[in-house]
C-alpha cells in the first residue's frame, strides 16, 4: 500500500472518498466515483463476495444508475425480466396479478437478480478506476474527523497490520450492524418484528411449471415468497411458526418438507443453504454526521416484500456521489451536501412504509380476514388493468424530491426526474438520453431556446430538444421516441435546468427566465477529471 510512513509503523494517506463496506451499495459508490475522477479508497473486512444472495430483484431506476459507469447492459445479461407478479390463496389461486408497469427510466420495471453475480461484476467494473483503491480484509477500527478530513484507522483481518489513512470525506456502507454509526453515536430507530423467517436458496435441476413466475402464497396456515432468480437459481421464504424448532426447520429434510407443499422435491432442485432472518424497520437519526455520510442498511433497513433494501442504498450514493464530486471540484459549497438526507430520507421512508403494507398483505394469518382479503381483491382484480395500477401506485413510490438542492421557486416539474427516452444526438447517432445529458448540470428547452444569462454566466451548456423527425443539428437532441416534448409540456415547462443526476432544479415556461442557479455554482469551461483535494 502506498503512503507516508507515520509513528508506530502506520501509513497515512490522503484520498478524496473513503468508501467503507463493498457491499451493492459501496460497491456502486466506488464506480460512481471512480468514473468521475476522484481518488477513493475502500475498506472491507472480508474478502470475497458474500456467497448468500440476499436482495433479489431490482428496477429500472437502479439500472439508470448503473448505466451512468457503463455496467447496466452486462448486468442485464444476468437477469430475468418481464416477470409477472400474482397473490395467490390457500388453494394457489390467483386472487390479484400484475406486471410491473414502466416508469420511463429505460430499463425493464424489475429485474430478477442473483446477487452474488452482480456484486462480482460491479466489482469488475471497479478495477477501471486506477483511483480507486481496494483493500480486501480490512477492517474500520476507528474514526475521527477535523475541519479538513476523516482520519481512518484499519487494520487487516488476516493480521495485525494497522493502516492509517487520510479521506476529504467517508461513506459509511458498512450494513445495518454498523460499526461507524455506533462509533459516531448515532442512533438506530425502529423495530425489528417478532416473526423470524427462513430463506431457502436452491439451485433448478429440472424446471417445472411456474417456475418464473414470482408468487406471494398468501395462506394463512403458513404464507410464502416462491421466487424465480436468474443463473438457475430459485428461492423460497417461509415464516417460523410457533412451535417450530427454528434450527430443525433448516435441515435439509425440513426444507424439502416445505418445498413439498408447492410440489417441488429433491429432483427439482439441489439446496444450496437455508438461513433463519429477521425482518427490521429502522432508520438511523441523522443520514450525516460532519465529512461521515451513511447509506444503504446503515441508513436505514426495512422489510423485503417489495425488494428496496438494496436498491435504496443504491439510491443513496447515487444521490450523494455527484454531490461529494462537486464540492471537491469547487463546484458546489460544502453547504449543498445537506441536502443528501432532505433529499433521500422522505422516499425510503415512504418505500419503508410501502413495503410494510405490502407485508401485511402477504402475512396475514387471520382466516375470516384472509378470505375477505381474496374476495375483494378477486373482484377487483377482473377489471382490465388494475391490477398493473394498484401495483405501480401502491408498490414503489417515484422519487419526487419536496425539498434539497431545487430552486426556492417551484413548479409542476420541480424535483423530478426526466424519463429516459432514446434521443438522437447532433452526430446523428441514437443513445439513451443520460448517455447525451453526460452527468453534469445543463439547460434544456423545448423547441426554441429562451436565453438565461444567470445560467450562461455559469458555464451551464444548454441544449434544444426538436421534434422526432427532425435533422440533427449541433446543440440540439432530437426526441426520437416521442417522450421529452409532451412530458415538459405536460409539466408546462419550456426550459428546465437538470442537475448532473437528470432531476429537475428549476423550470420555466415559454418565454421566461428561470430561477437563479444555485448559490456558488461555478463551473470549469471544459469539464475534466476532479482534482485530488483530500489532505
């Protein structure tokens, strides 16, 4: 490892971001920040992948974000999509069914993962990154922080070895038993509920009806998650219930025993593990404590009825790495990282709060409850399309920012985020729009552009978005899919002014002026790699 040798053997070294833990959400972080220039360092104390697949699916969103370092199309190579979703009674009868309906990001709505595949390949794509450090087997001791930075102290899990390293600021993705949440005396609200379930993880040797399929068994005498994942794999969940002797029921004669019920036995499929777990709902009490951010399960934990534990830790750092570039770039004051928690709490929280629901819904146990449940469901569920509705409003909430880094004016498009159409750039070329916005703050007008000498003073570009059919032209992107043009109209907004992760900071109508840029926005002519400020 390079650095200055310091008193007592340690090292000391400076890097811009400390990411400590490489789990999905840590692991997104360093390429997020890798691709953007910065000088990183990563402390986890394993040193492999965690074999056990925990999340289990994802959605499109989350793939926007991977698609920003370059990895969406190889991720998707391992996943399954198009997957419809049914509620089924007692008697495996389908009382409601949807498939999820698309919210623009363009991406399939959800997508069945292997987690372990994934993490190796997020991993993968980090080696890109020659800023970005990875030290395997190393545990966080300790931290302290100063006006300048976060001093790290780690030592290697395989020895005695201690390093101490140097970061402008740390990410705290270390899980929800976090080390550097208790150290930063934070505290862990929410409850953790009394039923315990176990999760069976099995590998398909014969496919059987169905077996793509993913289904809630929502039977009062023993409910269950019955989920299709790609690369071969299938999972089960059951609840423990009382009476049962929770280290029996992970045997493999027990586990067979529940698979029994759903007609799968030992020529279907090879089980790989069987682990008991609780569900939890907790949030830290602050998201940030000085140059120290938490994300993921040390933010915040929640249950997995609609599969947002990993992809709000995702969430999270997405939010905060162009944040954390921009401060040490210069662009933004250190004021404008505040608006991380604003931003991010609200939605996990109201995911959180989805999530539950959802688990109620599953869970319930009570039979004259249970049947009312699947009557009306049932009925409501002949209604073409509904189903597919009640999922997309009651199943995961679109991130709407209400407050943070957004103009003090607000209008209909304020805090969004654009859809993700496929546009066709001045070279004539078709990409998906975030691949031509290039991450970085940017004018947008419909048709004609309206000048902004606040922005221009700024070194904001701008670009014109024309109608499909239109010839490409230097400074504009032609609307290929038909989607930018009704969706500003529809948000009566003729200029927008898109922050770097294509969500709305201000908008205006034809013919007006926008609200002023943010307070100390200033950016370089020629966008370029940041420079290494961490001392």
């Amino acid at each position: 490892m390079s650095g200055i040798r310091a008193a007592g053997g340690a090292d000391t070294t400076a890097y811009d971001v400390a990411v400590i833990g490489y789990g999905p959400t840590g692991v997104t972080a360093a390429n997020l920040l890798g691709a953007m220039g910065l000088r990183v360092v990563v402390l986890e104390r394993d040193a492999e992948v965690f074999t056990r697949a925990r999340a289990i699916s994802t959605d499109e969103e989350v793939v926007r974000i991977w698609q920003r370092v370059g990895l969406a199309e190889r991720l998707k190579r391992d996943m399954l999509t198009e997957r419809p979703v049914h509620f089924v009674d007692a008697n495996g009868r389908a009382f409601l069914s949807a498939h999820p309906t698309p919210r623009g990001h363009g991406h399939p709505p959800q997508l069945f993962i292997h987690q372990p595949a994934l993490e190796r390949v997020l991993r993968a794509g980090v080696t890109r990154y020659p800023g970005v450090e990875v030290l395997l087997r190393h545990e966080c001791l300790r931290l302290r922080q100063d006006a300048e930075g976060v001093e790290l102290t780690a030592v290697e899990t395989a020895g005695d070895t201690v390093h101490r390293l140097r970061a402008a600021y740390a990410i705290a993705a270390d899980g929800g038993s976090s080390l550097v949440r208790a150290q930063l005396n934070i505290g862990y609200e929410g409850r953790t509920y009394e039923d315990r379930w176990v999760v069976i993880d099995t590998k398909v040797r014969k496919a059987w009806p169905g077996h793509d399929t993913l289904r809630f068994h929502c039977d009062p005498a023993r409910p269950a998650v019955d989920c299709p994942t790609p690369l071969g794999h299938h999972r089960w969940e059951f609840p423990i219930l009382p009476g049962d002797d929770e280290r029996r029921l992970t045997t493999e004669e027990a586990v067979y025993r529940l698979l029994s019920r759903y007609g799968i036995g030992p020529d279907d499929v090879e089980v790989e593990r069987a682990t008991v777990y609780s569900h939890h709902v907790r949030f830290a009490s602050r998201f940030r404590a000085g140059r120290v951010f938490l994300a993921g399960d040390a933010a915040h934990a929640m249950p997995p009825w609609i599969g947002q534990g990993m992809a709000a830790g995702v969430r999270d750092v997405a939010n905060l790495c162009w944040k954390l570039d921009a401060v040490l770039r210069g662009e933004l004051p250190q004021t404008a990282l505040d608006s991380y928690e604003a931003e991010r709490k609200p939605h996990v929280k109201e995911v959180t709060r989805r999530a539950v629901f959802v688990g109620r819904l599953i869970t319930e146990r009570r039979p004259p409850v249970t049947r009312l449940r699947d009557g009306a469901l049932r009925a409501l569920d002949r209604v073409p399309g509904l189903g597919d509705r009640l999922q997309d409003s009651h199943w995961i909430p679109a991130a709407r920012y209400g407050a943070g880094l957004l103009a003090r004016d607000r209008t209909k498009a304020s805090g969004h985020q654009l859809p993700q159409p496929w546009v066709t750039g001045p070279d004539g070329i078709r990409v998906r729009l975030d691949d031509a916005l290039g991450g970085r703050w940017l004018l947008l007008h419909a048709r004609t552009a309206t000048p902004q000498p606040a922005w221009d003073r700024r070194g904001v570009r701008s670009l014109t978005v024309t109608p499909a059919g239109a010839r490409p032209a230097e400074g504009t992107l032609v609307d290929s899919d038909g989607v930018l043009l009704p969706w500003m109209a529809g948000h009566r907004a003729a200029t927008l002014a898109l922050r770097p992760d294509a969500y709305v900071y201000a908008a205006a109508p034809t013919g007006s002026r926008l609200p002023a840029p943010p307070r100390g926005l200033t950016l370089p002519a020629t966008p370029g790699p940041a420079p290494s400020t961490a001392r």
